[in-house]
C-alpha cells in the first residue's frame, strides 16, 4: 500500500489515493498537506477504512507525493561514505570530518514542493558545473507533530564541483530546478517493520550500458531516524509536515560524472523505486513552473 497524488483523465485536478498493486482508490484528503496535519494513529486508522472506488492505475498520471506548504529538507555526512566523498572533493575537508561526529547533525533546505519531480520525470545538472552525481536516500516523510508517518524515494542531485570550491556553496550546489526527484508513492511507516536495515541501490545507465553502480543499507547511517526528525523540528513549525533525506551513503569517484542523456535507475528495499533521465541547464524544467497551474504538463515529460 502507498499513498499517491494523481490526475485522471479528464479530471478536475489533483487527488490523493492509496495504491494497492495494480489500482488506486481515492481518499477524502483534498492534498497530502492535509493528510499530514492527521496524527500517526489518526491517520492509520482512517486509511483503513476511507478508500473509495479503485480505478487502474495505468489509467491515471502520479504526480509527486508532495504539495501545498509541505518541504523537502536534506541531512548530509550522515554515512561514513559521505564523509570520505566530501573530505575527497572539499578545499576545507575538516567541516565535513567536523560534521559527521558533531552532536547537531548538517540539514538544509532541498526543495518545496512544486519544484520536486517524480518518477519518470527529468532531473537536471548545473549549466555551470562539472561534476554532478545523483545522491540515493531514503526519505521520512513526517507530519505536523514531527511523527514519521511514511517513506520514500528521494534521489538529492548534487554538484559536487560548487560544493568542493567551498562548503558555503551547498545552497548553490543542492537546490536548483530539477535538484529533488521523489517517488510517486509513500509507504505507510507500519508497512516497513524495520527502516534501519533497508536495502539501497543505484544505477546510472549511460547508452544502453551501466555506467556507475553501487549499494548501501540504512543500517550504515551515523544517526538515527528518529534523531534526524527530532533536529528538523525542533527550532521551526511544519503546519503541513516535512520531508527529510537522510543522507546517502553511496558516493562515486571523482572520475565519475552524470551527463546529460544518463537514466538513474533507485530502488530501496520495502519502499519503492524511483528512475529519471537526465538533462542540463534550466530551460530544459521550465515545464515545471507550467505544470504549477496545470498538473496535466507533466504528461509530456513522461
């Protein structure tokens, strides 16, 4: 079972259903901005019972599982890998040594919510950068409370040549259009028994050949679930929940770099999958700022 935005054909506009297998039923929740104002349990117990009629779901368009006033947030050095990568690529290697044994872990801003893509759809390198790598992570999707009540795909583009030049460039280097893809479903938290020892992989296909692969387990995080929500709310309000990436622990060479035409294929076990070509530059996500006021522009992307 996940929770899914999607547009029917011919349809009024965006809605919120459950997806089982092959189908999705409606839910009485206009967004999920207004789902996640519903507590853990509140929220578990409605979705037992609110679905409506199933349609196919080969019928309908997933839009990404996130709206309204809802934020996507980042952690980061949260895997040795992480550590070692960024120490690789950084002129000031001690803040990332720093941050990984330091008691407030790093968190920014990775996108709201209109700029997120999600499965199928393009994620986007820097015009101006040289090295780009796509960062696989799971992401806890938190209500109002700052309860996890779900997981997803997240896949956090990165430029890891802005972000060498100086580490007061990660704003620059994590969040531009097309930086923040996330799978079209949220797998309830009860689904998932055990989210600290998931299964995470990565392909990055390149003319028909695997370019670059890896794999990591959540078990390998530095901190926990429940440490890095804590952090994310406890200076600020998210009327409308959260969600978090907690970091990725794969992270390639500084040979190898994403280029345009490449297809990032991210499964983590239990959660889901999430794949996305690659473009360059702005224009080629200007479709987004169209697909604000008309949902239906994402069909073209697919």
């Amino acid at each position: 079972m996940e929770i899914v935005r999607y547009i029917e054909p011919g349809g009024p506009g965006p809605r919120v259903g459950l997806r089982n297998g092959a189908t999705v039923a409606p839910l009485p929740w206009g967004s999920v901005a207004e789902l996640l104002r519903e507590s853990r349990d509140e929220l578990r117990e409605r979705l037992t019972s609110a679905a409506g009629s199933a349609v196919d779901a080969a019928d309908v368009t997933f839009l990404p599982p996130v709206d309204g006033r809802t934020e996507v947030w980042a952690a980061g050095v949260t895997y040795e890998r992480s550590r070692s990568g960024r120490v690789e690529e950084s002129s000031e290697a001690s803040v990332y040594e720093k941050v990984y044994d330091a008691e407030r872990p790093e968190l920014f801003l990775k996108s709201v919510a209109w700029r997120v893509v999600t499965d199928g759809e393009p994620v986007a390198l820097r015009s101006d950068s040289t090295v780009d790598v796509p960062e696989p992570e799971l992401a806890l999707v938190a209500n109002r409370f700052g309860e996890i009540v779900g997981y997803t795909v997240c896949n956090d583009m990165s430029s890891r040549s802005i972000e060498g030049e100086n580490p007061l460039y990660v704003p620059q280097a994590k969040i531009f259009s097309g930086c923040c893809a996330l799978a079209t479903g949220i797998r309830p938290v009860w689904e998932v028994p055990d989210a600290t020892d998931l299964a995470i992989t990565i392909q990055v296909q390149r003319g028909g050949e695997t370019v670059f692969a890896g794999d990591t387990s959540t078990a390998r995080l530095h901190r926990t679930l429940e440490e890095l929500v804590a952090a994310l709310f406890a200076p600020t309000d998210f009327p409308d929940g959260a969600i978090l990436a907690t970091g990725t622990g794969i992270v390639p060479e500084l040979s190898f770099s994403l280029a345009e035409g490449d297809r990032i294929e991210i499964e983590i076990a239990e959660v889901g999958t999430l794949a996305n070509p690659v473009v360059r530059g702005r224009e080629p996500m200007s479709w987004l700022v169209d697909a604000l006021d008309r949902p239906d522009a994402r069909k073209v992307q697919l």
